[in-house]
C-alpha cells in the first residue's frame, strides 16, 4: 500500500492510518538542538516540579523588565520568586543580586517612571510589592494583598501611580507610591467600569 504524507487527507475512504506499520523509536529522526542565539540569560529561576505534575512549566519565567539604566534587570516567574540581576558588561551578563518570595507565580514586574530605583512585584494570588533598588539594597516599601487573583499591573507613564487589574471581576486597583515607606497609600482602592 502507497504511504500518504501527512499533510494530505486520504483520498481512499477505505484508509486507516492504523494499518501501517509502526516507526520504532531509534528509526525516529531527532530533531538538532537549538542555538543558544539570547542576548541575555536568567539563570536561577528554579521550581522544584511535584511528583504529581504532569507539565514542565517550572523554569518558567513570566515577567522581566529592566531599567533606563539598563544596569538592573528583574523577572518574575513560576517559581514564586522575583529575582533582581545586575547586567554588566558590553556582552550583557546578568548576575542575581536579590532575590524575594512571593506567594504565588509572579505574573508582572516593571519599574516607576518617576523614580528611577522604585520598581513592583506582582503575583497571581494578589501579593502587590513595591520595592527600592537606590544604594545596592532591596527595600521593601509597600505591600498590599488583595486577595483575588491579578492578571496585570503597569505604572502609569507621567505619576507614580500603580494600576493592578484583577481577573474575577475586571476591577482595577491605583496604588500611590514614593521613596518612604511612610507615604504609600492606596489611592483608589475599587475602581469598577460599568458597562
């Protein structure tokens, strides 16, 4: 019997592709390895997978921004953690300086544009954290739990206001932030759009 190629329907109604014979694996052709062709790699997001996982998602990294310095580099990813690397070099090497746990998989992180160390964290569970970078040091200095679950969050371009968005019902939260601790607020707590 003629082989049809794959990507051609049958022309015989009479087919089964179970009657041919079955390829055994050594006879399969492998497929060459990739080429390493980054620019920039992160190297420390490790998730230890349960036993019971079926997915390999655990090196995953969801999230990266760096700075207009383009000195610091921050990615969030599977393993819970945002993790903070500093790029030196004309090659672009990133080295992890800090590194913080969150509760759930990061899903955002971004830097203030209104000041410059100032960045944010963000998982899926709603932990929003704020952090300042200036000094060589990881501050944290505000931290808000939503307690639903966030799909987004971005700084708004000209104010140093946070926008996190959430996944249930579409509301968005507004997060007032500066260098102090102290004068973190939450501007809006509920912002809901009516349709």
């Amino acid at each position: 019997m003629e082989k049809i190629p794959e990507n051609e329907a049958p022309l015989n109604p009479d087919y089964n592709s179970d009657d041919e014979p079955e390829m055994d694996e050594e006879a399969q052709v492998q497929p060459e390895p990739l080429e390493d062709m980054s620019c920039l790699t992160f190297n420390g997001h490790i998730h230890q997978k349960p036993a019971d996982a079926d997915e390999d998602d655990t090196h995953c990294v969801y999230a990266t921004s760096i700075n207009a310095a383009q000195n610091l580099c921050i990615s969030g990813g599977h393993d819970d953690h945002v993790r903070f690397f500093g790029i030196t070099g004309k090659e672009g090497k990133a080295v992890e300086k800090f590194s913080h746990k969150l509760e759930d998989s990061v899903i955002s992180v971004g830097w203030n544009n209104q000041h410059k160390s100032i960045c944010h964290a963000v998982d899926l569970a709603g932990n929003v954290k704020v952090f300042n970078t200036e000094n060589d040091k990881l501050d944290l200095i505000f931290e808000q739990e939503i307690g639903m679950d966030c799909e987004w969050a971005l700084w708004h371009p000209t104010m140093s206001f946070l926008f996190v968005g959430l996944i249930e019902d579409g509301s968005i939260y507004m997060f007032c932030i500066g260098k102090k601790e102290s004068s973190n607020y939450s501007a809006f707590e509920y912002l809901r759009f009516l349709k």
